[in-house]
C-alpha cells in the first residue's frame, strides 16, 4: 500500500511536471519572441521550430527530477529544500536540453532540414525557460501537497492501520507515519500484550488489545493495514499474528527489529528472489557519484582560475611573514577510511607540534603567526583544499576529515564516528553550516554528517554551499591543529 501510493503520487508530480515543463517552454518563446520585451536581432523563429522540442523537454525535465530524487517521498522538505531541489533539477534539465540541441544540430546528417535550424533553441529562451519552470514547478507542488493534506486533515480517502508492538520498535514506526503525514495514514491504535494491564496511550494513540485478538480488532477498526513491529525475542508471536491475519485477508507489513545495528537508511536488496536488507545504504553512489564529482570539478577548477591573484597574494603573506613553506601538508583520512595528504596555506610557525605532537586546535592559537591568525579567522587558510578537490581526494561538501591519530581515538570513543567514512570528506558540510565547528559537541557533529550522508541531494550540496557563504562561514575550518 505504501508503495501504491508512493507511485500514485509520483505519477501526479510526473504528469504536472511534463505538463508545465512543456508550459514553461511554450511561455519562455511567447516571452523572447512575441512579447516585445526582449528585442530580436537574428529573425523570428517559427513556433513550429520550439514545438518540435517540446515532447523531448516534457519527458527530460521528469528525468531530471527522477535522478534528483524529486519523486522520492521523504519526510516533509523545508521550503528552502523544496526550491532548492527543483531549482537544480531544472538547472539539469537545461544543462541536458543545450547540450542534446547542439549535438543534433551538428551531426543532423542526411536531412532536407539540416541548415534551417532544427532543433535550434535560444540560449535566452533556455534562461527563461529555467525561470518559468522553476516557478510553475514549485509552485504546483507546494498546491498539490496542500490539497492532499487538506484532504486528509477532513478526513477523506484515509488509510487506517493498526501498530501490533507498542514498544520501542512499534513507536518509531507511529512516529515515522505521524511525520509523513503527506501519505494519507491513520493509526487506528496498537496491539500489545500488555493491554490488559497498561492503558496508556503513545501520543494519543490507544492500546486497542493483546495479539491473540489481532482479526477481531482488524474488522472492529475498519482497518486497511497490521504492522508488525514486535521485538526479536518474540518471534513465535510474530509468526501467531502473521498467520492469524493472513486467515482473514488482511495486509500484513513486517517491520525487523533491527534499531539496534541501524546507523544509516536501510534497503531492501533482492538476491535471486532472497530479500536481503543493506544496514548501511547511502544514495550517494553510481549516477549520484559521478553527477557530484563532476560538480566538484567544474566548480573546483573555475574557483582556483577566479581565485588566482588572490591565492598568490596570500602565499607571499605566509612565505615573506614568517620562516617556512608556503603551504602545509598532513595525512588526513577521506572515503572508506583511506588516507590522503591534504594541503592548507601555513597558518603556524614551522614545527609547531614538534615537541607537543599532535594536538587539537583552539581558538586564540599560540602557535599561529598574525598572518595566520587573520587565515584561520577568515577561513581563507583552507584554500588549497580546492587542489585537493580537483585532484578527487575530496569533494567541496562532505563531512571534515579528520587527522588518523585522532580518528583512532574517536573510533573507540564514538561508535558511529567510522559511518562519516562512507563519502568523500568535504572543505564545508552540513555539520559547519549548523555551528558544530571547532571545539564544539563531536557527538551533534557525527549527527549532522550521518544525516548528510543519508539525505544526499544534489540540492542539498548546493544549499549548503550557499549557507557557507550567506553564513560567513567561508570555507569550513578544519577541527584539529593545524
């Protein structure tokens, strides 16, 4: 059931998305060369020129989306995540578009067409077309989701389902469904064994019964769907309540009781048939990884030519203020758990750890040199990090590698810390962005990484690179010394 609908949703947003998509391209024309808004200099196109690009762009704008992960229902977007994942979608999508336009027009081969434009598109109709559809896009989801949940708050098109397990287990699952309340559920109430001695309701929600009366309650409630969310060691219970309600026809879900050994987002697998469940499944792999590295890429080397003169006048502070080299290298560790050299502008004396060792920094650093005091308040000590980014060893969003000395430390301390491991290191995260920096909480940091990890978007890299900017945080300073 949670299936079906999650199609019947994803059906709506595709439908509406090719449709506006289509819109968008129609009013982007209407706008460049029928308005009067914009002066045309090389000739008036004919409608019948954009009309025959118009079923390519409704079903690539859908594509976009689908590997932006738009038609992934997931627990309810801020606003700002809603934008910010159709924005870049439909930045794709353009990408896409101009890119397939000109391919065709250069190798449109063996046709009386070739040479009248086919398949020519304005750069400016493009830009307008990314307006509009971001517009009419964000726009249409934000009314449709605002229906359906008007619809639900009456009361209508509801699907009740009862929680067998009113523990640990079976409360997570009320909470997930109270959250997703996009999904058209109600919790008719739980099924437990302790209902005849403990009546107390979980968020409202009541005890109805013991499992052993699992179908009466089923027909009593009026009930679409059981989940099943009983605890390991009552597995013969389980099987009692799977049989029971099977007798009856009734839609039975499993939920394992697996919390305990669950840190990242787990999926289903399929091996020949065998369900397998993956307890440490993170979205940013194949498609995903390949569109991230190509991001960190581009915008890598645009930023180090932009930032050229820039960067020298800060390498001649740091050579020509105080003795040592320019830059300052250290072994840090990166994706599953491999090592690499990571490179910063020298912010220290030379050999400021020689007598110490390693040590965490702090704020006020005696050790640092006045220029590199003014480096690490700005931030602009991180800078070469972008050739590290360039060259693959880490990506312009991720969580902050850290020294192997003091991973080692945290992996016995922390017993999620080696989970930040399963991407790529980052200069900036979404832990920097919220304030965990620095000599702050290591335990909120390891949240806010997990839950990057586990919620990776595309969007979401560029939301939080945009909040280190808007922020002031600059580039994310580095936790440790040095």
């Amino acid at each position: 059931m949670v299936k079906r609908h999650k199609r019947t949703l994803a059906a709506i947003y595709i439908t509406s998305d090719a449709v506006l998509a289509a819109l968008a391209f129609v009013l982007a024309y209407w706008v460049r060369f029928k308005a009067g808004v914009i002066e045309v200099t090389k000739g008036l196109p004919p409608f019948e020129q954009y009309a025959a690009v118009l079923p390519f762009v409704a079903v690539l704008v859908p594509v976009a989306y689908y590997f932006q992960g738009l038609y992934s229902l997931r627990r309810n977007p801020s606003r700002v995540d809603d934008f910010f994942a159709v924005l870049v979608g439909s930045i794709i999508a353009v990408m896409l578009g101009v890119v397939s336009t000109l391919y065709f027009q250069a190798y449109y081969v063996g046709s009386e067409m070739k040479g009248r434009g086919v398949l020519e598109v304005s750069q400016i109709a493009w830009v307008l077309f990314l307006c509009a559809n971001v517009v009419l896009t964000y726009g249409s989801r934000a009314a449709i989701r605002h229906l359906l949940e008007r619809r639900w708050r009456a009361g209508v098109g509801l699907k009740r389902i009862v929680i067998v397990g009113a523990g640990d287990l079976g409360r997570l699952v009320a909470d997930k469904i109270l959250e997703h309340q996009e999904m058209g559920y109600q919790i008719a109430g739980f099924v437990d064994d302790r209902a005849d001695r403990d009546h107390l309701a979980y968020r409202g929600i009541p005890l109805l019964g013991t499992t052993d009366d699992v179908t009466g309650i089923a027909q009593r409630e009026r009930v679409d769907q059981v989940y099943v969310a009983l605890p390991l060691e009552e597995h013969q219970r389980m099987l009692q309540v799977i049989e029971s309600a099977s007798k009856d026809l009734i839609d039975v879900k499993i939920v394992p009781d697996l919390l305990q050994f669950i840190a990242l987002r787990a999926r289903i697998e399929d091996l020949d048939g065998v369900p397998i469940i993956n307890l440490s499944d993170v979205p940013l792999q194949g498609f995903n990884a390949f569109v991230k590295r190509t991001v960190d890429l581009v915008l890598s080397a645009s930023a180090l030519i932009i930032l050229a003169v820039p960067f020298a006048i800060l390498a001649a502070l740091v050579r020509f203020t105080s003795k040592g080299p320019v830059f300052y290298s250290q072994e840090r560790m990166s994706l599953d758990g491999s090592s690499f050299t990571v490179y910063k502008f020298r912010s220290m004396y030379d050999e400021a750890e020689a007598v110490t060792g390693p040590v965490w920094a702090r704020d006020e650093d005696p050790r640092c040199t006045p220029v590199g005091r003014f480096l690490r308040k700005t931030d602009m000590d991180e800078l070469p990090q972008l050739l590290n980014v360039l060259k693959g060893d880490m990506s312009l969003v991720g969580p902050r590698p850290e020294r192997p000395y003091f991973v080692e430390q945290f992996r016995h301390r922390y017993p999620q810390y080696m989970l930040r491991h399963k991407v790529k290191s980052g200069i900036t995260g979404w832990a920097q962005v919220n304030g965990w920096r620095g000599n702050t909480s290591m335990e909120k940091r390891i949240e806010y990484d997990l839950y990057y990890i586990e919620n990776w978007s595309l969007s979401m890299d560029f939301k939080i690179m945009w909040l280190t900017v808007v922020r002031g945080l600059g580039l994310a300073k580095q936790t440790t010394a040095y």
